[in-house]
C-alpha cells in the first residue's frame, strides 16, 4: 500500500483521514491543512493528487521518476522540494528520494527508496499541537530535519568502523581486504559529500529566499537544518582525511617492515660472506698453497671465522640491523 498517511488537521490535531481523490476545502487559516505522506506511489496515485490539488505536471513527473538532486522549484503558487535520503547497508551508503509538493493548505511527501517512514515524526508533531499548528512550512522544516537527521547514524558507523581500521593499523599490518575496505568507505564518503553540497544550497535558499508559504517566523528552523548539514560535511570531511591517514600509515609501516627485513638479510649476508669467502680462498686446488701444510691451520681458521663472524655480528646488532 502506498498511503502512508493522509489526513486533515486544524490547529495543530487530527481532524479526519483524507482520500486522494477527495476535494478538500480548507479555510485561509495556516493551522488548517492536508498532510498527504506516499511510499513509492503508483502514476495514478500521482494523477488523482494532481488533479485534486492541482500540482505541476513536471513536479509530477520528477517525484515519479525520482532521479532529481535536492533543489526547491516554485510552480506558481506552489513549492516543489526534492530532498535525498541516505542508509548504509553493509559498507555502502545506499540513497533514497522525497519529494515535498507544498501548497497553501497541503503538504504531500512522496518517498522513494527510504527505510525511514515518517510514521514516527508524525506522532512526534501531533504529540505537539503547538508545533504542527504553525502549518505547512514547520512541516516541510520538520521532514527536512527529519530527513538530516537520518545521515547521522551513516557517518557515526562509518567513524566506528573508521577507528577500528586506525587501531589495526597501529597494531599490526592491515590485509588486501582491509585495504580494499579503506578505499570502498572513501569512495562512499566522497559520494556522500557530493550530495550534502546540493542539501545546504536547498536549506539555503530556503532560509533566505522569498518562496511562497515560507512564514519569516520559520526560516531560523531551516538555519537549524542546515548548520546539521555543514555540521555533518564537516563530519565527513575529517572521515576522509582519517581514511587517508590510516592509509598512509600502514603504508609506512608496511615500507618500514620492508626496510627491517632488507637490513636483516644484508647483515646476516655480510656475516655468511666472511666463512663463505674463507672456505672458497681452501677450496681452490692448487698444489703451492702454504697454509696446507699448517699444523693447526684448520683451527686456526675457524677461530678466524668465528672471530671475524663475531665482531660483525656485534656490529650489526649494535646498530639494530638484527
């Protein structure tokens, strides 16, 4: 079913359930209006409310479609909003659309692809009569708000697994999969960031803009909306600059085990070199060779390679090569 909610209010309570196909007569009085909430409606759906409420044919067609970034269009006397929804599923951030058509007396959200209903904000006003009584404007404030909101809980699971990442990272060597997962979440983060530059100019605009059935009275609600959306940016950007940190430090470490490992192999090289060289010096066969004919020749040279093998050790492990 893709009726949500439908009803009419007036100075702030519940009034009675409306059809889509019902004329619906309300008096010059903002507390006085429809609240029209659709899931994913059917074109006839869209029909029935555009005849009935007399909507824009191409704010039809967009919250059909459901393809738009936020913006605010004006058709006449009415408002057309487009505001994008956000879920993470496993590490991706995946995206919804609602669109908000606002009359002088209507409000009708049309959702695509959001998990969030706006069941709960809608006991949440009407638990408030004092609040929805303002009328149209602190709704389409309160679904905006609510609509923020929801990107809250994406950046604080993406910081979680953000700083799981970081102390791994400090304490040991992050696998291909991890790093995989690193540019799999900056990715997402700068798709998000993309989306939050659009959500500010549209609380912007409806801030400071002269727009029709905005009360100046409301405007500060949607100030409050859009420091949460800078608030949020700025969240996102320093994300992104930890996930790059993180990258860049396991980077080092990695490079730093690399050069430990080479110096290790170099000094037990240096070391091997020394009773290598020696026994390649008696390996020759050639008749003069003086030394074989020594008595105590033998014993001596392993003393001499021992010796040598020994000093060089020292050296090396002095140094922190082993």
């Amino acid at each position: 079913m893709t009726v949500i909610a439908s009803y009419h209010y007036r100075n702030g309570r519940r009034i009675e359930p409306i059809a889509l196909d019902t004329p619906v007569q309300c008096p010059i009085d903002r507390s006085d209006f429809v609240w029209i909430g659709l899931f994913e409606p059917t074109e006839e759906e869209l029909r029935k409310l555009q005849i009935n409420f007399d909507l824009h044919p191409l704010a039809i067609e967009d919250a059909l479609k459901a393809h738009q970034l936020p913006k605010v269009d004006v058709y006449g006397d009415q408002l057309f909003v487009v505001a994008r929804t956000a879920h993470l599923e496993d590490d991706k951030i995946a995206y919804g659309e609602t669109a908000i058509f606002v009359g002088a007396n209507h409000i009708i959200s049309v959702r695509h692809g959001s998990e969030r209903a706006h069941s709960a904000l809608r006991e949440q006003l009407e638990a408030a009569p004092h609040l929805l009584e303002h009328g149209v404007d602190y709704v389409l404030h309160a679904i905006l708000d609510f609509i923020v909101d929801g990107y809250f809980p994406i950046v604080e699971a993406i910081e979680e697994n953000v700083l799981t990442m970081e102390h791994r990272a400090l304490d040991a060597f992050l696998e291909r999969d991890e790093v995989t997962r690193l540019f799999t979440l900056r990715r997402e983060l700068m798709r998000f960031q993309r989306l939050l530059g659009p959500m500010a100019d549209l609380c912007a605009k409806l801030e400071h803009m002269e727009l029709p059935y905005l009360d100046p009275e409301v405007r500060p609600y949607f100030r409050d909306v859009l420091d949460h959306v800078r608030r949020i940016d700025g969240m996102v950007g320093s994300l992104r600059d930890v996930l790059t940190t993180v990258f860049e430090v396991s980077h080092l470490f990695e490079q730093q085990r690399q050069g430990v490992i080479t110096r290790q192999l170099a000094a037990w090289a240096a070391i091997l070199a020394v009773p290598t060289a020696i026994a390649g010096i008696y390996g020759m066969n050639f008749e003069n060779m003086p030394e074989l004919k020594t008595r105590y020749g033998y014993f001596i040279v392993l003393v001499v390679i021992a010796t040598i093998c020994a000093i060089l050790y020292r050296r090396f492990k002095t140094a922190r090569w082993i």
